[in-house]
C-alpha cells in the first residue's frame, strides 16, 4: 500500500513540523482546535488514519502499516518530523520511532503503553454496525439507536463525529468490518526490535488506568529517554478533557 494518508495542514513551515496522529474511531478533525493553537509556532499535520475518515480503506490494520502509513506523510513532507500519537495513534507512533527512528525528532505519546490491553472495542463496532443508517436523516436519529447499547453520552457523541450525512444517505467514515476484524492487532502490541534513543513524553491522565507503574520498565526498555507527566483530572481523552493542559504539556515538552 503506497497510499498517502488524508492530512489537514495548520501553520507555516519553520523548523520540524509536528505530526497528529488520532486514536480508534477518531479522524484528524477532533484535533483540529489543538493543531490550531499549536500551530502558532510550527506547522501540524493532522492525519486521518487507514481505514478512518477520509483517508483509504485497507484489507489489514497493524501497527505495522499504520506506522508505514506515517512513515510516507513524514517523507513526503521533508523527512523528519516530530510525532504525537494518541491511545491507537499513539501505538503506531511508538512503532514509527522505534522501526524508523530516522524519521521521528520527539515523540509525544498520550494515555498508551506498548503493551497489550484485554480491553476489546467490538462493542462499540458492534452497535454502530447496528444502527439502521436507512432511516438516518439527522446524527439525533443514529443517536436515538446508538443509546440501545452505549449510554455513554460523551462516547456516543465522539463516535457521531465519524457519521456522515448527505445526498446519497447515511454512512460511517469508518471501515468496521476490518476495524473489527483488526481488533487483537489494535489492543495488542508487536514484538518488535529496536531501541528509540530521543526524546519521549508519556502523557496520561490521572483518572485512566492505561498507563500504569508496571508499564514503566517495559516503556524505559524501549524508550530510554522517556519521561511521564500526568493530567490530574483526566481520563483517556485528557486531550478533549484539559485541552489548555495538554497544550502547556506538548508545548513545553517539545519546545
């Protein structure tokens, strides 16, 4: 697959450019007010990633190919970059710079470990496969559906962001048959060699369990010169939950 990703390019380019990459049934759009502000200093290039958004559907969702995928948007765009990836995002970056450390400056990642998790999300690909997109005129009509099996009101609105309404009807900007297909891919991990050398900020929230002590000894294996911050007061989406915190926390590691 040589196919380049779907960007959305903030700012003017001066020294590295800043890479976004989103998380699981995101697109480059729920960064588009962070990638704003960040990009008063430096150019951000937000992604959609494989199978999401606008960008190109794809048979296989590893972090193998996600971090390919990246790969190509940092070449075509000068050949180094630094990275921030989020939760599955955030995976691929670590795969990025350990596989490819040519490419990656710094690296920010938020609320993820290189480890595997036993926390599917088929449910999720699940009800929204369930939705009857027939009878969908308005996001109000996929909601009524999607709280049958998600009652989550702040995940149900994060997912709606990925449903798109036009002439020809309602449909997701996501590919769940192979999202779903994917999924042991998407909460695990690879074996993978390799050693990154620069700098690294593990960002996480207060109030998620996704980053833990005992994830720290595989984290400093594998990225030497990581450092850990903490968002108090919030969970796994401490982007949407502190954007100012965050912000501060990006701009301050990254300089």
């Amino acid at each position: 697959m040589s196919e380049l990703l779907n960007t959305v390019v903030n700012g003017e380019e001066a020294g590295f450019p800043l890479l976004i990459a989103h998380g699981l049934f995101g697109t480059a759009r729920n960064w588009g007010v962070l990638a704003k502000r960040l990009a008063d200093e430096r150019q951000v290039i937000s992604v959609d990633m494989r199978n999401h958004g606008t960008s190109f559907r794809a048979p296989t969702n590893t972090y193998e190919d996600m971090a390919g995928d990246l790969a190509r948007v940092i070449e075509n765009r000068g050949g180094r970059s630094d990275v921030l990836g989020h939760s599955m995002g955030g995976k691929a970056a670590m795969v990025l710079a350990l596989s490819q450390s040519d490419l990656v400056e710094k690296l920010v990642v938020a609320d993820i470990a290189p480890v595997e998790y036993s926390h599917s999300q088929l449910d999720k690909i699940d009800a929204m496969k369930a939705v009857d997109l027939s009878v969908v005129q308005r996001r109000r009509d996929a909601d009524e559906q999607l709280v049958e099996r998600i009652k989550d009101v702040q995940l149900r609105s994060f997912l709606l962001q990925s449903l798109t309404l036009g002439e020809e009807g309602a449909s997701w900007k996501l590919n769940l048959d192979v999202l779903g297909a994917a999924m042991a891919d998407i909460i695990g991990f690879p074996d993978i060699e390799g050693v990154f050398e620069g700098e690294v900020l593990f960002l996480h929230g207060g109030n998620s369990d996704y980053v833990r002590p005992a994830h720290h000894e595989r984290i400093m294996t594998l990225f030497p010169n990581a450092r850990f911050e903490v968002i108090e007061g919030a969970g796994h989406w401490l982007h949407a939950e502190k954007p100012r915190e965050f912000e501060a926390a990006v701009r301050g590691f990254l300089g």
